[in-house]
C-alpha cells in the first residue's frame, strides 16, 4: 500500500494520535520535521499552525496539505510521525516502507538554516532560552517587548523555542546569524545534550522535560501579599550572601551553582547540604531561583531529574509513603513508563538532587533510630525524609535542606557534606533590591536615602523580609511615622498598617489613629489560627480551620494568608500565612491583646515548662531557651519560632507602642504582661550569668554566650527600656564575652550595642565569624566606650566600615585593641589606623590580617607607628606588603619602647626585607616574637637576621618556615642561632 494510500486509510488514527491528550506537542514536532526536510514551505506551515483554531483543526489542515503534495510527501510525513509517536500509540498504525531522505546542500543563509535544523534547534534550546534571548537583547537583535512575548508562561518551554525562531527569522538574516553564533559557542563551553540523550530512554527524556516544565511553572514567579502582584522571579531575585567553612576554619564565599559543588565539603560521604539562614534571610527563594535556573538547563547541568519538596507541606501529608509515591505525588507525575523512570532512578542515583525547603518547620525532630531503606515500602513521611536525609535510602542522590541554624542538631549534622550559611543582602545588594522593586527611579532614590538616613532601619533591611516590607511599606515610611521605625515590631505593625490601608473604605485609604482597635476583631482571629498552628507546629491550614476560627472571606482576601497549592491535597483549598515571621507576629498579637487569654501564656514563651505540659502545648510552648531542653532534637526544630513571637510580645509590650495598644488592651492587663516578660527576660539571663565558670588563674573571666542569649538581647532591646537593659547588665560582671559562630549580623549588632552600653565595666567583646558587615560594625558605635577589645575576624566588613569605627574608637580612653583577619580591608583603611595610631598612647594590639594590604599600606600605616609608643602587637599575615612594606614598618618600629609580637608571615617578604627587618631586632629592647613564615627570605636575609640576633637576648623567636631555603641550609642556620625556627 502506497503512503497515499495509507494516510487517507488512517486518517482517523492519524488524527487521534496527533491530538490525543489536547497537546499540540506531537503536531509541533512533525511540523518541525516537516520543515526541515523541506515537505513543507513557510507559508504551509504558517497557514497549518493557527493558533486560533482548535487543535483537531490544525491537524486536518496538515493531512490535507501532506495528501496534496503527493506520494514522496506523504511518505516523509509518515516517517516523522514514526519518529515522534511514542511506542504504546503505534499500536495499529502502518508507516509504509522507510523513506529514503535525498541529501541537500547545506543553506547559504542563517534564516533557511534556522528551518533546514529546526527540530535540532528546539531540543538544543528548549531549557535554555534565557541565554538566547539575552545574546538577542545585548546586540539590538530583540527588544524587551520581543522577549516578553517569547517568555509568556502559558507556553511550555518547546513552544517558547519555536516562537523564538520564528520571530529570529521575521527579524531577518542578522537576528538568524546571532542566534546561531550563540549557540555555536555554547556547544564550546559545554557537553552536547545529544551525548547524554543516547542512552536515555524516550520515557526517561518524557519525564525530564515534563518535570522541568513543572519546576519551571512553579519557580517562575514571586508570590506578593496574597496573589495581589507577582513578579517574575528573574525581574527581582537578588543574591545574598552565601558562606561556607572549610576544614580549616576558613571562611569561603560561595556563588549559587557552589551550594552543591565540592567548594567547602567537609564530608565526602554524606550526600546531604544543610543550607542555613535566619528567618526571613532568603532560603526558600533561593531554592527557587536553583530551581528555575536547573529548568532552563542554565544550572546544575549535569542534575538529571530534580524534586522540589516543601517541608511545610509533607508536613500536611498523613498517610504512608513509598519513596516511589513520595517522588510522583509530590513532584511530578510520569505520563507513561512509571516504573522504568523510577529504576531509572535508582539506578542512577547521582543524576537526581532531591530539596527540602524548611527543615526547621518540620513536625518532628530528626531521629536516626528507624532504619528504612526499601524504596517501595510504604513508611510514615518522617522516616522517609530522615532516611533520605542521612543516605540509609537512596544513598548517591544530593540533597539540600533549608533550615534556621539552631533547628538542626547534632545527629543530623553527622550526615552534612557541609553547611553553607545564607547571610542576607549585602549592602549594594539593598540597593539592588529596592531598585529592581520600584521601577521610578526617583522613588526608589527616596527608598535608599530615608533608609541611608536611619542606619538602625538600615540594619533590618539586611534581612530580605524585612527589606521586602520595607519597600513595600514605603508610603507608610515616607509619609513620617510619629514613632521613628527602629525595632522589628515597629516594621510588621508598619505592614500591619499597610495591609489594613490597603483595604480601606475611607477615602484614599487613610487610617485613623484607632486603627488598631478598628480591625481587633480580625487581627484576633488571624491571632488565634497563628497561635494554635504554632503550638501544633502547623504552618498549612484548611478551609474548615479557617471557618472554625471564624475568617471570612473577605479578612483572607486582605492579604495576610495566601493560597497554598499542595498536590498532595486536591479536595480542598489550604492556606499559610504570607511568611513564617509573620504568623509569628499574628501570634504575638493574640497573647498581647486577648484579654481571655491563659495567665501563663506569656511566661510559657520564655521558660522550660515542658515536662508539665501535654498535648499540643507540650508540642510546642514548653521549651524556648534552656541549652538541655535543646538539646531534646523533638522539640528544637518549635523552638526559634516561639523565640520570634517572645520578641514581638516584647516588642509590642513596649511604652513606644502604648497608645495604640490602649483602647484594645486594658491597661492593668497589659501591666501585668510587662511584668512577666521583664520577669522572664531577667530570670533567662541570670541562668547564663550562673552558668559562667570560674576563671582559671592567670586567665581573664570569660562568657561565651550560647545563641538564645543573643535572643534574649533582641527582646530587650524590642521593649526599648533603658531602665531594663541596665539592670540586666548590672548583674554580668565579666572581662571577655564572646559570641562566635552566633549569627551575629547587623540587627543583632544594634541589639547587642543597646545592651552592652550599660555594662559596669570594660569588657573584650569577641564577635568573630559572624556576619557584623559595615552596617553592623556602625551599629556597635553605641558600646564601643566599654570594649577595650573588639574581635572582629572574618566579618566581610571593608574600608567604610572600619573608618566609621575607628572615628569613634579615637574618643574612647577604653578601646585598647581590635582584630580584623579576614575581611575586606585594603590600603584605604590604613590611613584611619595610622590617625588611630597617633592619637591613642594607650593603644596596645593591631591585629590586619588576611586582607588587601600591599605596601603603601605599609608604607601609610608606618607613619603613624612613628608617633606611638603604647603598640604590643601588630599582625600583618596574609597581606601583599613585600620589601618595600617591610623596610616602611623596620623603620617606623626601630625606636619602639614597647612591641613585644610582629607578624608579617606570607606577605612576600624578601630578603631586602629581612634585612630591614634586622636592623629593628638589632636596636629594639622589647621585641620578643617574630613571624616570617612562607616568605621570600634567602639565606642572605637569613643571616642579616642571625647578625642582629648576637645583638639582641630579648627576642625569644624568629619563625622563618616556609621560605626559599634547602633543607641543608635551614639544618646548617638553625645550629648557628637556636632562636631561628624553621
């Protein structure tokens, strides 16, 4: 039977397959075949692909044309069908013999090439159309608009591809040309799909791309207050600051493709990265932006198969799961061939990344108790995520977790390839985000300056909720509040207010004064649903836990909780609240203003009273801040939600917020609740000052605060009562209080200075390894008089940030000493030092190292070395001074009465400079240390060293590993000075 023949005898069939489902797939791909080899003309398939017409239409209009154009036509259409029709759907149908295609020369022009390697085209393109359309916009080729009409999300990502090429080739023979040349280099810079593609099966390829069309539709946008707007995730992603510590203690910054890269691995067998960050520091839309940027093949290229999965919402999750139903159900449903996808992926574990976004939000605490390993036993979700986690199941496939750093504890940790630390928005990146959300730029200038101008407002926008709010608030920011915004209570009243105004009757939307009382009754119920889901731990809630709370539609419209689409859930409609902290700030609202509330209800926030509770309250408010009860990994992952509505009861409490709160909270029952949280806040502290050890003899008395003390901090300073904050620190009396590894950033910062301002005596704050930044650093000015120390190693502070410390560290007679290994510092900040230098005689230690200090740094910081004389310690590891720098620093110091300690280990000293260097060994009388490690030194140097040794009996050692010396010559030096170390 001729191919004539046998398409008018299949015609129905034909149709049937090619319209099966209503996806216009099938037809695309034929048609791109079609055009390929030349059956079809552009005007055929502009006349065939109408989008107007419904798809059975379309097809008939294919058959028609393909029938007219005769018996080699049919046949090549027959064989495209062959090639496109999966094989479950061939079942009935005959292609005729195999066509043999006639070779033609290859196109003269980019525009025929773009037809003549169209289906090519489309599978090169299909997940990574951004490049294209950014390579079209950069040389002129594309307008915005152009590629907005490409990138519209009712097309899947194979129509995106065809309507790119078919605007490229109406734009003409350059756009065509550009389009190619793009993707010429990218075929250079990384492995042809088409290699991998050739031992995947078509089911295994069918699911991929359905999957990344899912994950695609899913990250594409940023859901805003309650469906009201979205935005495009690609128009206002903003990237934060992402930290990792390797094996050595350093500190590494990583970009996003190294969240699951070797960069900082401290495990190598453990396959799970913990991503953690505060709450509101960005975490989940990190993950979305991971999971966008995997969809469109720009990330993670050689990741498989992704599964996004919300903890939050397997939380809502009751029945029993295989890990086979986990994966479909959750994520994303294969159309045909489930079981070989899913042998798919157990055969190829390293293919798939599994991530769990909101750890810390997960009912129960991780355990390692139940082992389960079979991938199609049905088991309940928590024993499937944490044998999934620890790598009992599915051992081989990466997974990435978010979660707030105190919710994971130790038994989890064994099983981390590594940590990485989301720190929130740097300072350019404020800028970045309030620009990208308002699109006058003048409006967006008035943002940046009003909080320029408020550097503790500031400080808060280094969260991004918190800058989100405050962008979004900008009127309410703007207009001139009667409390200046300070605390992170005034900012979620400003959106409280901001919401209310927004749904206004009034004209133009103004509120009154009242306008707390004005909506007590909805602020109640939104109250009581936020305190119930926290004290089950239940983030997701149900039309019927709506109704039972008495919300009504129109208080869910006002924005405050949003629609949550969990699949595996389809018969009723659930919701959450716009973010976690603010359920948190609704639950803090209800324990304030309901009047019926439990006496207990506030204590129970600040104290351990576990062991006396059952039920739901035993579930979640008996345990906030004692170290035992955190330890307890059922409890921990409640635990920094009830520390967030703690701070905003505090925070609420305070006298700035008292006429609001008067007409909606008696004033004797708001007295009381003042009274228990001060109770609290005292009796917390005083279990950290009890727990401080005697110091050993010879050794400074020293406190190193655990995490909930910064908590504690916070809520002080929330209530904004100077009287409070001093009688608390009345009662600390130690040398040193040290807070490394605490997540200490900007907000904290402002809290700490709050407090710590009253302290009795001077004290050596130790605040390294956090994330202090400049405005961090410009929010300790207020406590500085008191530190006669400040450690602030590895805190991504710069020059600016250094210059504003240091302007007030010259007026205070306590500040002593001050380190600042690893951070940004380069030659412009030597300047302040060397003014530093000259005006403080009672300045003892100076610790630069690991910075961007070169020699006229050196050459700057010297002379102001010249005038001092009070100088014990200088370290200057880790720099680029050279010879030059170190001859600066020699001559500056030969005169020195009291250096005792000088490090100017690897900073590319030679032996010019080792010469420099003894002349200061020679006339100095209180040198006693000397470091030189892994520099240039020759045995020259070496032995300019040795000559000013036999001078000076003071200097105890000289350190010189690691310089360009033979083991013979370092034998052969030291036995003529002991005091040389190599």
């Amino acid at each position: 039977m001729t191919a004539h023949q046998l398409i008018l005898k299949q015609r129905a069939e034909l149709l049937a397959v090619l319209c099966g489902g209503g996806n216009a797939e099938p037809l695309d791909c034929v048609l791109d075949l079609l055009l390929a080899c030349e059956v079809l003309v552009w005007e055929d398939y502009l006349s065939i692909r109408v989008a107007e017409k419904p798809l059975c239409s379309n097809v008939r209009h294919l058959l028609d044309v393909v029938y007219d154009k005769g018996e080699d036509a049919c046949s090549l259409f027959l064989a495209a069908m062959n090639q496109v029709v999966p094989e479950e759907q061939k079942a009935g149908l005959c292609f005729g013999k195999e066509c043999a295609v006639v070779e033609k020369n290859r196109p003269d022009t980019a525009t025929l090439t773009l037809l003549a390697d169209r289906p090519v085209l489309v599978r090169k393109l299909r997940d990574n159309i951004d490049g294209a359309l950014n390579a079209l916009l950069t040389t002129g080729c594309f307008t915005i608009k152009d590629c907005d009409a490409v990138q519209l999300p009712v097309y899947t990502p194979s129509q995106q591809v065809r309507r790119l090429l078919d605007q490229v080739r109406f734009k003409g023979e350059t756009a065509a040309k550009t389009l190619l040349q793009y993707l010429e280099q990218t075929e250079t810079t990384r492995p042809n799909p088409e290699d991998k593609e050739n031992h995947l099966s078509a089911n295994c390829l069918l699911y991929q791309k359905k999957l990344r069309s899912s994950v695609a539709a899913q990250s594409h946008s940023l859901s805003t207050y309650g469906g009201t707007g979205r935005f495009s995730l690609d128009d206002i992603y903003t990237d934060g600051l992402l930290e990792v510590i390797d094996g050595s203690g350093e500190t590494l910054t990583l970009g996003l493709e190294d969240v699951v890269g070797p960069l900082g691995t401290l495990n190598e067998e453990a396959d799970t990265v913990l991503v953690s960050g505060e709450a509101g520091s960005g975490k989940s839309t990190l993950l979305q932006r991971l999971h966008l940027l995997w969809a469109r093949e720009a990330l993670l290229t050689n990741t498989f198969l992704l599964f996004p999965f919300s903890c939050r919402k397997l939380n809502a999750e009751q029945r029993e799961l295989s890990l086979k139903e986990l994966l479909f159900l959750h994520c994303c449903w294969p159309d045909r061939g489930q079981d070989e996808v899913f042998q798919f992926i157990l055969d190829h574990p390293n293919l798939a990344l599994f991530t769990f976004d909101g750890l810390d939000e997960f009912k129960q605490g991780f355990t390692d108790e139940e082992r389960h390993c079979c991938p199609t036993k049905q088991v309940p979700i928590p024993v499937l995520l944490f044998n999934l986690l620890q790598g009992t199941l599915m051992k081989g496939v990466m997974k990435v977790a978010t979660s707030r750093p105190q919710a994971v504890g130790p038994s989890l940790k064994r099983y981390l390839r590594k940590e990485v630390l989301l720190k929130g928005f740097s300072p350019g990146g404020i800028d970045c985000f309030v620009k990208k959300h308002h699109s006058d730029p003048a409006m967006a200038r008035r943002v940046i300056e009003s909080l320029q101008a408020n550097t503790v407002l500031l400080s808060l926008c280094h969260i991004p909720v918190f800058c989100w709010i405050v962008t979004k608030c900008h009127q309410e920011l703007l207009g001139g509040q009667d409390v200046i915004t300070q605390t992170i209570t005034d900012v979620y009243l400003l959106v409280l207010q901001h919401f209310f105004q927004r749904k206004s009757p009034q004209s133009q939307g103004v509120l009154g004064k009242a306008w707390l009382e004005e909506h007590l009754d909805t602020v109640l119920k939104l109250g009581q649903l936020a305190l119930e889901g926290l004290e089950a731990s239940c983030y997701v809630f149900s039309g019927y836990e709506l109704q039972r709370n008495g919300l009504t539609e129109k208080e869910v419209s006002l924005g405050f909780l949003i629609y949550c689409n969990d699949l595996s859930v389809t018969d009723c409609k659930r919701y959450e609240f716009l973010h976690i902290t603010l359920q948190c700030f609704f639950a803090a609202l209800y324990v304030v203003l309901n009047r019926n509330i439990d006496r207990s209800a506030v204590s129970r926030l600040f104290h351990p009273q576990y062991r006396q509770l059952s039920g739901l309250s035993q579930r979640c408010l008996g345990h906030c801040i004692d170290s035992s009860v955190e330890e307890l990994e059922s409890h921990v992952a409640e635990t920094p939600n009830l520390q967030i509505t703690a701070q905003f009861v505090s925070g609420l409490l305070s006298q700035r917020h008292h006429d609001l709160l008067l007409e909606c909270c008696p004033i004797a029952v708001r007295e009381r609740k003042v009274k228990q949280v001060v109770k609290s806040l005292s009796k917390g502290m005083q279990r950290h000052f009890k727990s401080i050890p005697r110091p050993v003899e010879g050794e400074k008395k020293s406190m190193h605060a655990m995490p909930s003390f910064v908590w504690l901090i916070k809520c002080i300073y929330e209530m904004q009562d100077n009287s409070i904050a001093q009688d608390t620190m009345a009662k600390l009396d130690v040398e040193h209080l040290k807070l490394t590894y605490c997540n200490i950033g900007p907000v904290e910062c402002t809290a700490l200075a709050y407090v710590l301002k009253y302290l009795r005596n001077p004290v050596g704050l130790q605040l390294d390894n956090n994330s202090v930044g400049d405005v961090g650093a410009e929010q300790l000015l207020p406590c500085l008089h008191i530190c006669h120390s400040l450690y602030l190693r590895n805190n991504n502070i710069s020059d600016e940030g250094i210059r504003k410390l240091l302007e007030k560290g010259m007026k205070c007679e306590n500040f002593q000493k001050i380190a600042l290994f690893n951070n940004n510092l380069t030659d412009a900040c030597t300047q302040h030092f060397a003014l530093l230098l000259k005006s403080k005689q009672n300045f003892l230690s100076l610790r630069l190292g690991n910075n961007n200090i070169t020699s006229q740094g050196a050459e700057q910081l010297a002379e102001g070395l010249s005038y001092n004389q009070s100088l014990q310690f200088l370290g200057l590891w880790g720099n680029k001074i050279g010879d030059r720098g170190a001859e600066a620093l020699a001559a500056a110091l030969k005169n020195s009465t009291t250096l005792i300690w000088l490090s100017l280990v690897d900073n590319g000293v030679g032996s010019a400079g080792a010469c420099a260097l003894a002349k200061l060994i020679s006339q100095g009388k209180t040198l006693e240390q000397l470091w030189l490690n892994k520099n240039c030194i020759n045995r020259e140097g070496v032995e300019c060293l040795i000559e000013a040794l036999k001078m000076n009996s003071s200097v105890q050692e000289v350190w010189l590993r690691g310089n360009n010396l033979s083991p013979e010559e370092e034998e052969e030096l030291s036995k003529q000075e002991s005091r040389l170390i190599f």
